[in-house]
C-alpha cells in the first residue's frame, strides 16, 4: 500500500506498550500524521522515530479524526476512554478499540461514544509484537459499516488481514472464538507431542512433520520452537487463556451451544494455574502433559523456524 492510496485522516493512538508502539510504528512509518499517548511516557518516545508526535494527556488527541486505543484490560479501555473524551467540545469522528476487552466493557463504551456521536468499532487483534514485526497480525472488526470502510486501509497497515463480521459487538465474539481454539490447539500439541517423544520420536522431528503437513499452521510452527526448547518467555498467560476460555463457555451457556473439548482443555489451563504456572507462556501445557505421562522434558536445543520471518525474507 502507498502513501497516496491511505486516507487524509490524522490518526492518534492511546497505549503504547509492546503490542500498541508496534502497531502505532507501522501507521507512523507509512506517513499518516501520528500523535500517541502512553501512561509512561517514556514507552511513547521511541515513536518519534517513526514519524509521531507524544501528547502529555489522552484528551489531546480529542482532535484527531481516528484514535486507535489498545489497552490491557477492560478497566483500562473504560478510564482512558473517559480522559480522551473530558473535553466537551472536542471529540474523534471515530475510535477504534485493538485491545481484548470484555463485551460488556465494549458495549459501555460503544454507548459513551455513541452519546458523542463517535462511531466506534470493537477491532481485536490476533497475534503478539513479533507477529506485528513480520506482517502476519490479523483483525477482526465490528461496528458501523460506514466508518469501517473509512479506516479499513488504516486497519490493512496493521497486519496481513483484517475482517469485517457486522455490528455491536461480533467482533468480540470472533476474539474469544480465536482464543478458544487457542487453548485447545495447544493442548492437543502438548498431548500429540508427548505421545511421539513417548513413542522415541524427537519433538523437532514430531513437529517438523506437522508443520509441513496439511494439519499444520501458522500458530503450530510459531509454537515450535517453544515446545521444542522449553522456552516459557510469556506470550499469552494461563491466566490470561483461562479468562477467554471462560467467556467462551460463558457466551456457550447463553446461546446454548454445548462445547465438550472447550470444557476438558479449561481443565487443563486451571491444573497449570494450580501448579503455580502462572506468569509463563501457556505453552507450558507440554510441561504438565509430559508429567502425568510420567515423562520428564529436557531441551532438543534445537533450532527450529518459527514461521515468523518478515514476508518476503523466507
């Protein structure tokens, strides 16, 4: 995408933590005018390099047509929501919500904005700051069509694809969908994985063969070289799996759909929990699965592709 095919919307953005400046970086760097805010300063800075300018308070960017929030809870999104919008008379055309929030909270928020006549669009993301380095995120978007068509090129700079599926909320429903799947696959590979090693077969060798099989995917190979090496370097908590996998079965009871496999892999993510496996990547599933197998792991030390060169570097 060129500089000439982007719209002349000035874009501000609220949270720059890992995931936020990576995001905030590329819109920055395709020549957009870019104004950020984070509640730490210091982690907005680096973004001057990318063509941005920092404000000192979220209602600073009151002014810009599009700002772009992505927060870590539902607390959070609510709170600078409400600092951006403390000035009466200076409001957004329009917001757009990355961060993993609760319906709930969006829907408070989606009000709040409607009140001030914004349109807002509820636009998760899928991936982590390396997935957003290599071009490969994804979005998912929901909320007025009309604004949607208007940002969708600002929302192409962010990742590989980005999808539309409606009004309201959907698109927070798509997220806790993607972050089910999430928890199953990865208990599956742990299982899967243990099942060969159990059997002599190399994890690295178990893994390869998967990857470069139709059952593979773009997570089952950026996964392998955790699995592999025991590397736990937090991308995604249990915690944080059993909050999504708890909203999914949550919204299952609403809408009456029954979800044996959601069920048992929830099992499995709280036993993690249970152990004290709390602040490491969820990926560390494997370890458990291992032990109640009566195998102890130790690191391939391996090299392993994680899929996640930038494109065209492959």
């Amino acid at each position: 995408m060129t500089r000439t095919d982007l719209p002349e919307l000035t874009v501000g953005w609220l949270g720059t933590g890992h995931m936020g400046a990576a995001l905030a970086a590329r819109i920055g760097r395709a020549g957009l005018d870019l104004t950020v805010w984070n509640r730490t300063r210091s982690k907005a800075e680096p973004l001057v390099d990318a063509g941005a300018k920092v404000a000192d308070e979220p209602v600073e960017l009151a002014d810009r047509d599009v700002v772009f929030t992505m927060v870590t809870s539902s607390a959070d999104l609510e709170q600078v929501v409400e600092r951006l919008l403390s000035d009466p008379d200076r409001a957004p055309r329009i917001l757009v919500d990355c961060s993993t929030v609760s319906t709930e909270a969006s829907a408070r928020v989606r009000a709040v904005a409607e009140e001030r006549g914004i349109a807002f669009l509820a636009s998760p993301v899928s991936g982590n700051g390396k997935v957003v380095s290599a071009g490969k995120l994804s979005l998912v978007s929901s909320g007025p069509r009309e604004a949607y068509d208007q940002v969708e090129p600002i929302l192409n700079l962010l990742g590989r694809h980005v999808t539309y599926v409606g009004d309201g909320e959907k698109a927070r429903l798509v997220k806790i969908c993607h972050n089910i799947m999430l928890g199953v696959v990865a208990q599956n590979m742990a299982e899967i994985v243990v099942l060969a090693e159990k059997g002599g077969v190399p994890r690295a060798a178990m893994l390869d063969f998967l990857n470069n099989s139709v059952m593979g995917s773009m997570f089952t190979q950026y996964k392998s070289p955790a699995y592999v090496n025991l590397d736990f370097t937090p991308t995604f908590t249990p915690v944080l799996l059993r909050k999504d996998l708890d909203l999914g079965l949550r919204a299952a009871d609403e809408l009456g759909v029954p979800m044996p496999v959601t069920s048992a892999a929830r099992e499995t993510v709280q036993a993690a929990i249970a152990q004290g496996r709390t602040t490491e990547d969820f990926a560390v599933l494997l370890v458990l699965q291992a032990r109640n197998s009566g195998l102890e792991l130790v690191s391939e030390d391996v090299e392993v592709d994680d899929g996640l060169a930038p494109l065209g570097e492959h």
